[in-house]
C-alpha cells in the first residue's frame, strides 16, 4: 500500500485518534505530549519507510483482547533492531493501520491487541534469538 492509497483510505493523511487520547483533542489534554507521540507522526515517514512499517506490523498477530505485556514503545524498539528509527507516535499510526486496537490513550505508550507468541515468533526469525 503505498502513501496516496493510505491518505486516501485514512481521510486526507489523518489517523483516527481516539477522544480520549491526549493530543489535543480535548480540552484535558497535555502540553507535554508532542506530535511525534501522535499516530499522525506517521505520515512524516518517507513512502518506502512508510511501507516497511506497516508491513512489518502486519505480520505480528492479532488476538480479541488487549495484550498488556508489551507497549508500543517496546515493540518499536524491536521494529528498530533490522529496521530503522521511528517515533513512537509512527509506530502507533503503523499498528492502526496494520488493523490493530489500541488502549492506553491517556498514556505516551499504548497497548494493542497484539499476539505475544507471534512477537516471540519475529525475535526468533529476525534475531535468531530464544525467548
């Protein structure tokens, strides 16, 4: 899916963020959150990095529920290892667009509904790693 194809699918290059997240979209939210927290930092990506991440969200899993064990933060860091360097508000845009759900919106790290055995699963296959 290249850029125009995600703008046009995602009303004009904005993501859907959650009310009751802290972006400015209410009149409770916080200074100290910037736009590179926000899954709207996505779009600062190039085509080809754009590409890259959301590719690599889509092969992790997903289950019904909210998994609690990793953060975006964390899996990000993983992204990064073979990838490249994203802000955190990139990697959140780039799991929404994978299909993922998120929670933790009041927080600067969210949590999806992502499958622990599949993130285990890339470890071992990019890294080569046990876990």
């Amino acid at each position: 899916m290249n850029r125009m194809d995600l703008e046009a699918e995602y009303c004009g290059g904005q993501l859907p963020i959650p009310v009751e997240s802290l972006y400015g979209n209410t009149e409770y939210s916080r200074p100290d959150f910037n736009k590179y927290d926000s899954p709207n930092a996505f779009w600062e990506l190039t085509d080809e990095q754009q590409s890259a991440l959301v590719e690599w969200c889509q092969q992790l899993g997903k289950r019904k529920t909210i998994y609690h064990g990793r953060t975006s933060y964390g899996l990000k860091h993983l992204f990064e290892r073979n990838g490249f360097y994203v802000y955190n508000g990139a990697f959140k845009g780039a799991m929404l667009l994978a299909g993922f759900r998120a929670a933790g919106f009041e927080y600067a790290d969210w949590w999806f509904n992502v499958s622990e055995r599949s993130v285990k699963e890339v470890i071992r296959r990019e890294f080569r790693e046990d876990v």
